[in-house]
C-alpha cells in the first residue's frame, strides 16, 4: 500500500512549524502517511515534546540549508511519494490527500504544486516560465498579475517550468531519479533548479489551483532580511551559471551590479552592516 512522506524542514520557526503541525492534524487525512521534521535550527523542546505526541519523526540536523535538509527528510523517509511543505504554511480539509492523489494518477508528472495565498487571502506566485533576465528586469510583477487574474478566471491544471518549494508533491522514484536537491544552493532557487532538470527528462511540472494553502511568507528569513538578500543572488547566479547561456550570464551579472552599486550609494553611511552586506554582494557577483 502507498505511502506519502510529508517532509518539513523548519529553521527557527517553532511556532510556525507547530500551528502547521496542528493545520495537519486537524485537516483529516484519509490516506497512510507519515511526517518527517527536519530541525535545522535551534534545538527546541517545545517542538521536540510536539513531536513525541504526534508521534512524528523529528530529526535534528546541521543546517546544509533548505534543500540539504529536505534531502535528508527523504532519505529517512518511508513513503513512495514525497509532499515537500514549508514550516510557515497552513493546510486545511482534503489538500493532502487531494495533491497526492493527483500526483499518484499522474503520468510523466515531476512535481505538482498548488495555489498559494497569504494569511490575508491576498494571492501569492508559486510557478512561473524559466528564470531569464528579461524576467528579472521586466515582468516579475506583470507575472504576478497575469496569474492572478488566471486564477480568478480558471482552475484547471497548467504545465508550467517551475514551482515553488513552498509545497509540491512527487514520487519518491523521480525524486531519486533527479538525485533530490542541488546542495550547491543554500536557499533560494533550489526549487527552480529541481524542476529544470525535470524538464530536461522529459517530465512536466503541474500548477494544480484547484488545491491551495496559506503561506506566511518568508517568516524565518524576514528576520534576516541581508543575509537573505545575498543567499538568494548567490542562488540565481548558480542557477545561471548552470542552465544560462554566457550573454544571458553577463546580463545578469551587469544588471546586479548596477542595482546593488546603486542601493550602496544611496544607502547611508551610519547603514554599516546595509553597506557591508551590499559591499559583499558585489564582490561576489564581480567574481562569479
């Protein structure tokens, strides 16, 4: 009988991940499943005693960032098929047994994802075309408003190029295929990067709206908004570096500089750590 691994990597994030937790069990799964929680931060009590009386696996990890410790959930975990879930998001009523069995039916399906708003109700992007600096410098917005107002018109089912990490489901056996997440990204576009080299075997990556959740976004990181910042272009060159052609590579290279050159400028002096964090970033785009 099929199993489905619900693999949650927290940092941090104690009351996040148990207002998840508590989402989980009251959202009245039908099917087998198990939980896996990845610790990558702080070594928490309050979370250590949830999981005992959830009766959960929790594992305690050195942090090797968000897809290393998802990597880690999979390889301890039992299912034949894997929902990947961010600490900060809340499921409700039918959405786990909904996306999974979707994802069980599916043929030559990677990953599937659904709709994702913020706790407010407002929409949240969750797929899109692959990254390219035209989207980086045009259309981020106009992405989001086109998706939006695709939602409010459909839900039926779209083959897209990526999806979030935030939540999306797969089998274990592509998931091994692929050879799980790059490690090589500590946060940011790990996600983007898994779903390429889905592409590139010939598997499609569904954006699934019929099913949604609520993501209190970037909780954990929000409370290290430079470091984020440098993570997530350190991420983007990587995945450049790696699926971009060399004009497009040089673009981006250009188009960050100029934008981080700008921000330190305008950023005051008595901004020591703003200036040195953007001081750093152009160091390391420069040596890219």
């Amino acid at each position: 009988m099929s199993i489905l691994s619900i693999i949650i990597v927290n940092y941090n994030a104690e009351d996040d991940l148990i207002n998840l937790l508590i989402s989980l069990k009251n959202s009245e799964i039908k099917i087998n499943f198990e939980i896996i929680v990845v610790n990558n931060g702080e070594y928490s009590p309050n979370i250590n005693e949830y999981c005992q009386e959830l009766d959960l696996k929790l594992i305690e990890n050195e942090n090797k960032g968000f897809g290393g410790g998802n990597n880690i959930g999979v390889a301890q975990a039992k299912g034949d098929y894997l929902l990947f879930l961010n600490c900060d998001t809340i499921v409700s009523k039918g959405f786990v047994d909904n996306i999974y069995d979707f994802t069980r039916k599916s043929k030559k399906v990677a990953f599937v994802g659904p709709a994702v708003f913020y706790p407010d109700g407002s929409f949240q992007d969750s797929y899109g075309k692959e990254p390219n600096i035209m989207g980086e410098i045009l259309s981020k917005y106009i992405s989001k408003f086109v998706h939006k107002l695709r939602y409010k018109i459909t839900r039926k089912n779209k083959v897209v190029d990526w999806l979030s990490g935030v939540a999306f489901c797969c089998s274990k056996e592509i998931f091994n295929e692929l050879e799980g997440f790059d490690e090589n990204y500590f946060i940011y576009y790990e996600d983007c990067d898994i779903c390429k080299r889905a592409i590139l075997k010939g598997y499609d990556n569904i954006y699934m709206p019929s099913v949604s959740l609520i993501h209190i976004k970037g909780n954990s990181c929000s409370k290290r908004p430079l470091f984020s910042i440098i993570e997530s272009k350190k991420s983007q060159l990587l995945y450049y570096k790696k699926f971009a052609n060399n004009f497009s590579m040089a673009m981006l290279k250009e188009y960050l500089l100029i934008k981080f050159y700008l921000k330190l400028f305008l950023t005051k002096k008595n901004k020591i750590k703003e200036r040195e964090a953007f001081q750093k970033l152009i160091k390391i785009i420069k040596e890219y």
